[in-house]
C-alpha cells in the first residue's frame, strides 16, 4: 500500500487524470484504488432507470461472475442499492451497512444469491447524472472494510467523483441523454404489478417490503401501520398466493423474471399461473 500523502500516490493520480475519456479509465481507476485500500472485487455498473448495465468488471471470481450475471437479469430489482437509487440520491460514498434493512441478512436473496457470492462488505462511490446512476462499488469477500479505510475513502471521494463525472462528460454525454429516465423497465413493470388481481395495494406494497429484507418491526416503521396489520397482511398474502412460506414467496417473484413481454394492465402472477401448475410453480428453482 502506498500512502497518500506520498508523492507516488500524486504520480499515480495524475497518470489517472490522463486516462479520463479513454476504455481503460475504470480499469485504471480500480488499480489506483487498490493501492491504497484492500478489496477483493470491484465493478463499475449504470443504473438509467430503465435498465442495469456493467461497465466494468475487476478481480472477478467465477462464483461473483455469476451471481453478476443472475444480478443484471433483474435480481437488482431486490437489491437495496436500487431501491435507494430509485428513490433518488446523492452523489457520494455509501458503506452497504447503511443502507439496508434491518434483517437483510435473513432475506432470500441473501442466503440465496448474496452469501453464496462471498460477499462479506461493500462501498460504493455513487454519482448522479441528470438522474442515472454510476456506482464504483468495492466488495471484500470474508472480511471487512477496516475503520481506516473506510475514512480513507472518505477522504478521497470528491477525487474520485470528479474524475468519474469528467469521464462520464467526455466519453458518454449522448449516451446520458439517450438514457434519461423516461418510462418503466420491463422487470420494474413486473414486479410492480405482481399480484394486482389478487392483492390489495397495500399487501403489495408489504410484498416488496418482505422481498427486501425489512423484519416486520421495519415493515411496520416503513409503512406507518402496526405490528399485528402487518402479521394479518402477510396472512392474507399467503392466502391469496396459495403459498406457506416466505421462500415460495420469493420463488414466485424470481419466475417473473421469465415471463415474455406483458401488458402493463396484465398481473404477472396470473400469467405465471396460466403458463404451469401453481405445484410447479412454488417448488421450481431459479437458475
């Protein structure tokens, strides 16, 4: 590691100011990174709203490729990175433990995809564009990011968001425009409707809640209802859906991702239940 007081780490940067605008400007960024701060994995992805997209890909390992890959399939839709950009936010440095819920380590998508991937701790660097979202994030897979790094890369971040908002300026200013938020992303069309012929709005929007991590205490705080309407929604959910368990729940929710293309009026779980037995449905596995 280097120090960045040193006048390595100012060569270092001025080597990085000079790849703004170039193919291999996020590769170099990440080198940079890590000579000043320990990570495992590292990756550029682009949130515009309709749609996630990588732009780059650092120290990958086979099992973290893939969960990437089952990630841009739409698995983000349950992630809390999105949630937050969806929500709209501020450039600047995020620690993963910030942003989510309280029992997002007991959700599905954690014991299924997350944990699976190795992945232990996360920051990203976030940078708002009229409203699409660049995330430089950087993963450790079996530790933590020390209390020294993480105020190191505190340190740095105005560096850091500038050179990526120059190199988004001089690479990528048509395809900003291209890509401004204007209407749903199939996957986000899905999973907003999902359930509507069957569900109340407000147990839809308790699905979402149970999809993303929220324990019931956070459910209820979130959408300002008791803990005992929160025990008769999920009740009425299960009832409806014809399921036992919040692992058939989140089953049902990752086949969606399946279906074609639907009409924003349709329920996708209606068509998911015309196109197979609901047995099938339940106890089928997300690859």
């Amino acid at each position: 590691m280097i120090n960045t007081q040193s006048a390595v780490w100012y060569e270092q940067l001025v080597r990085l100011h000079k790849e703004v605008g170039t193919d291999s400007f996020f590769s170099s960024l990440t080198k940079t990174i890590k000579q000043v701060v320990n990570f495992d994995c590292s990756g550029v992805m682009f949130y515009n709203g309709n749609e996630v997209t990588s732009l780059h890909e650092g120290y990958f390992t086979d099992i973290y490729r893939e969960y990437i890959e089952l990630y841009l399939k739409g698995l983000y839709l349950l992630d809390p990175h999105y949630s937050l950009l969806a929500k709209g936010t501020e450039t600047g440095l995020y620690h993963f433990s910030d942003i989510a819920p309280d029992c997002f380590h007991e959700s599905k998508y954690y014991s299924d995809f997350v944990k699976p991937a190795g992945i232990t701790d996360e920051i990203d660097f976030i940078v708002n564009i009229d409203n699409c979202y660049i995330d430089f994030y950087l993963n450790h897979l079996g530790s933590k990011f020390s209390e020294e790094d993480s105020e190191l890369l505190i340190s740095i971040t105005p560096l850091i968001v500038y050179l990526i908002e120059e190199h988004w300026k001089v690479l990528n200013n048509a395809a900003t425009k291209n890509n401004s938020r204007t209407g749903k992303s199939h996957y986000q069309s899905i999973f907003d409707s999902f359930g509507k012929s069957v569900l109340t709005k407000r147990e839809q929007d308790v699905v979402q809640c149970i999809l993303h991590g929220h324990s019931s205490k956070s459910l209820a705080t979130k959408l300002d209802i008791s803990l005992s309407t929160v025990k008769i929604h999920r009740k009425h959910i299960y009832q409806k859906l014809d399921i036992t368990t919040q692992s058939e729940l989140f089953s049902l929710c990752l086949q969606l991702l399946s279906l074609g293309e639907l009409n924003e009026s349709e329920d996708p779980f209606e068509a998911l239940c015309t196109d197979q037995p609901h047995s099938d449905i339940t106890n089928k596995n997300y690859n």
